[in-house]
C-alpha cells in the first residue's frame, strides 16, 4: 500500500501480561572504578554550567550533591546524590540530556 512507511520501531505484543514494552535507555553495568570516575569527570563541569539556568531550591540541590558524587561520601550516599541530581536534570529538558545521560551511565556502572 502507498504511504505506508514505517521508521523506527515496530512492538508486536501478544497475550502478555505486566508488559512494558521496549526500553530504550542504555545502561552500562560493571564498570571499573577508573571508569566511574572518568565519567564523574566528565558530569561535574556540566552540572556547573547548568547551575546558572536552575531555580534556587535545584542549584542548592545541586551543589550540596557534587561532593558526594566526587566521592568523599559512601557509594550509597553517591548514589542517591546521583538519583536526586538525576531528577533536576529529568526537568531541565534539552539542556541537561548530555549531564543526565552520563548519570545514568554512571549508576549503571555502580550497578543501579
């Protein structure tokens, strides 16, 4: 039939139950501690730039994160530093994919 071009993906779902469907996200598990911390590198400056663009309360959120995510805290508190950041830049849009995608990156390698 004319004009029937597909482009992307094409789910087929049959007698499921509980499905989800497809997920799309990227997660990178098992990474080395030199790994980690590349990316937490790499995440640092870009959460700097976008402090100017937060509101208040997420610039606070923030920065009282970045310590704990180079590190000087505990895996669990780097973690949840890492989710709590993690949920600003889900709001920032556009702006923050780069900074949230190597979040995510991130705590996959932790295993999370």
């Amino acid at each position: 039939m004319a004009g029937d071009d597909y482009y992307g993906d094409v789910v087929n779902m049959n007698q499921t139950h509980n499905s989800v469907g497809i997920d799309k996200r990227t997660v990178v598990t098992g990474g080395s501690g030199a790994e980690v911390e590349r990316a937490v590198r790499e995440l640092l400056p870009l959460l700097q730039e976008l402090r100017g663009g937060l509101g208040p309360f997420a610039t606070q959120v923030v920065e009282a994160a970045e310590p704990e995510i180079e590190g000087s805290a505990g895996p669990e508190a780097r973690r949840g530093a890492l989710e709590r950041v993690g949920g600003i830049l889900e709001s920032v849009g556009p702006a923050g994919a780069a900074a949230l995608a190597l979040v995510h990156q991130i705590l996959g390698m932790l295993g999370g």
